[in-house]
C-alpha cells in the first residue's frame, strides 16, 4: 500500500507532464477547422455604410478570390493587423470583407475613422456572432481565403503577415488569373 502512495501521484504526474508536453509544441495559429475545403457558409447581414439598403452576402463575391476578415472594435490585436489591410486594400491586391464580430455598429465606425479607415469592400456586421459561429471563429482577428468558387480554402488565425499573404493567397489569385479553377473538378 505504501509504494502506491508513492508510485500512483508519479504516474499522475508523469501523464500530465505528456500531455503538457504535446500542447507545448502545438503552434496556436494553426487550429484545426472543419470549414476548410467546404463551401463558406451563407449570410444575409447589414452593411455598415448602408444599414438601410440591401443586406451583403457571400454570394456576392462569387467569381472572385477574397478574404473575409473577423474583426471587432474591441480586438487588440487588430489594431495591429489593421494597416496591413489598408495596404491591401488600396494596392488592390485582393477584395477584403470585413465580418464585425460581435460588435456595435457605432464603435465598429468609431474604430475604423480612428485607425486610418475602411479597408473593406463592405462590413457585415455580426452583431449577435451567429455567423461567426457558422465560419468557426475562436477569437478575432481570423481571415478566411475563399476562392472564386465560393470554397473556404484557409483559416488564418491571429494578424495577417507578408507570410500568409505570399503561402496562402498569392498562389489562388495566380491561378485564379490563370483561368485555372480552384480545388479541383472540372
């Protein structure tokens, strides 16, 4: 009875030790998603510049490769993404559209006058994160790369970087201009 005592808080220990282990060499961007490789899910949310005319929708971007940036007016880290997008944005690179996250139209406004402007070729807003939910989202800022075809085709998780642009967009939109259809069929 005595060595169980002693053996048993051991194993204990020596099991959690394996599992912290395992977490510990996990790179936390690169979370697992279901969505990847599947058409994105559909939403017919306001528009912030126009919350009285026609809601926006994924379906209107079919034909194009884009992105879909999760973001909120309470995000540190998107503070930090933000200029990155406006680059993108004014160099013409790729479509972005903005997802408010769970967010209040007035603050979302606020935040994007208080950070150098709008980026995006519209903001859906998310008010309740109900499509937020639909796409995945663990946290903000996520960006999704769709392809012409309306296909999730990544998950960036964190700040977009230079990195992400070049391994996971770049190629998309050189076969996109290729003619070349995305993710395979014919």
């Amino acid at each position: 009875m005595k060595h169980w005592r002693i053996i048993l808080p051991l194993l204990v220990l020596a099991v959690l030790a394996v599992f912290l282990a395992e977490g510990l060499t996990r790179d936390p961007r690169k979370l697992p998603s279901a969505r990847v490789g599947k058409p994105a899910p559909e939403f017919a949310l306001q528009d912030l510049s126009k919350p009285d005319g026609p809601l926006r929708t994924p379906a209107q971007m079919r034909g194009r490769v884009w992105l879909l940036n999760v973001f909120a007016s309470w995000c540190g880290a998107c503070v930090t993404e933000h200029p990155r997008l406006l680059s993108l944005s004014k160099s013409g690179y790729i479509p972005i559209v903005g997802l408010a996250y769970k967010d209040d139209m007035s603050a979302t406004r606020d935040w994007l006058k208080e950070h150098g402007g709008d980026p995006y070729l519209f903001v859906a807003v998310d008010r309740d994160g109900s499509v937020g939910i639909e796409y995945g989202v663990y946290g903000v800022p996520e960006t999704y790369v769709i392809d012409a075809e309306g296909i999730i085709r990544h998950r960036h998780v964190g700040p977009v970087d230079m990195e992400f642009m070049e391994k996971h967009v770049k190629p998309l939109l050189i076969q996109a201009n290729n003619g070349g259809r995305v993710g395979g069929g014919s």
